[in-house]
C-alpha cells in the first residue's frame, strides 16, 4: 500500500521525501500514515530499480560540503512506467483491499480511480464492516454479561463506529451508482454536519 501512496502523491508532482512524508500525513492521516524514514526511503530505492521513479538533485549545480559523505537532497519524479504501475495497482483488488488501511489509501486516490472499481472498493469496505459489525453484536449478546464495564463500553464503542461507517458507507455508495461525488461546502464539512460554533 506504501507504493500505491507513494505512486499517487508523485503523480501529483515530484517532490524531496520530507515532502513526500507531510503529503502522505495530508491524504491519509497521521496515523495510517505513520512511515518512518527506515522504512520510506527503502520502499523509494526499489521503486527506482524498477522505474517507476527516478531521483534528480533539488539544487543542480550545488555540490555537497567537502570531506563529507551526505548527498545533497533530491527530488523524485514519477516516470511513465511508474504511472502505468499505478494506473494497475489501483484496479487490483482482493480481500485485503477492504481492509481499513488498504480501503483509506484506495479512498485516498478516488479521484483517479475508475466508477466501476470505486462501487467495487465501497461494496467490498461495507461487506468486511457489516461482518465485523455482525460479530462484535454476537460477542456482546453472548459474553455481555461476564464483561466489565470497561471492556463493555469499549465493545459498544466498537460496534457504533461500525454503524456509523455502514450509513457514511451507504451514502457514498448511492452517491456513486447516481455518478455524484461527496458534496463538501466547506473545508471539512459536509452538508450533513452542523458547521462548529466558535466559542464567544
């Protein structure tokens, strides 16, 4: 999933990897995109090998200080290879891409996806939720009562999450299969959502 982010990004414009790092921060959130420079700039090197990148410095002309070993920065640019590449990984679905991580950065990159695996992405995301959803309600039913209730009202707060996700997931999905994309007003806010009141 790191080189479909990564592929994605690049097609928006090159760009030096701290860059690339606050860009995979901003699509998917500083969670899912918690990447380590240990393991970004490996994941960069093969993508090179196999020309889907290439690197270039950020300041031509500019040597590193002498009797040192750093490289000055570069910048990576995708190649056309690597447009190709990203253009297949995005119609390449399985079980694992309604996984939560894998949907967030498909999610990520809608806007270069096409209508049919969109509605494919979103009914494969609902089905894995629902069946979670399923089983979390079977759990509360059967054990409810042996549980603390820590443990219960983390499990409740697990399957209202799971409802929530249903119904945003429901709404994406009749909005995709009538060729509307999500309506946002404003900046984080959806029709739905009362704007925030600032506090006198």
């Amino acid at each position: 999933m790191l080189e479909l982010a990564l592929l994605g990004i690049l097609h928006e414009g090159p760009m030096h990897g701290y860059e690339l790092r606050k860009q995979l921060s901003l699509k998917l959130g500083a969670i899912r995109a918690a990447v380590s420079y240990g393991s970004l700039y490996p994941t960069l090197r093969r993508m090179q090998e196999a020309g889907w990148i290439t690197d270039e410095p950020a300041n031509p002309g500019i040597e590193p200080p002498p009797l040192t070993s750093k490289r000055g920065k570069v910048v990576y640019r995708i190649t056309a290879e690597g447009k190709e590449r990203f253009a297949e990984i995005l119609t390449e679905l399985g079980p694992s891409s309604y996984e939560e991580q894998a949907f967030g950065v498909h999610f990520a990159f809608f806007n270069r996806t096409d209508p049919a695996t969109r509605l494919r992405i979103l009914e494969g995301r609902r089905r894995r939720v629902e069946e979670k959803r399923e089983g979390l309600a079977e759990t509360l039913h059967r054990t409810g009562e042996r549980l603390d209730s820590y443990t219960l009202e983390l499990q409740r707060h697990g399957l209202e999450a799971a409802d929530r996700e249903v119904r945003w997931l429901n709404e994406l999905i009749t909005n995709e299969r009538a060729g509307s994309p999500p309506t946002v007003t404003q900046a984080g806010s959806y029709p739905h959502q009362p704007p925030i009141k600032e506090e006198q």
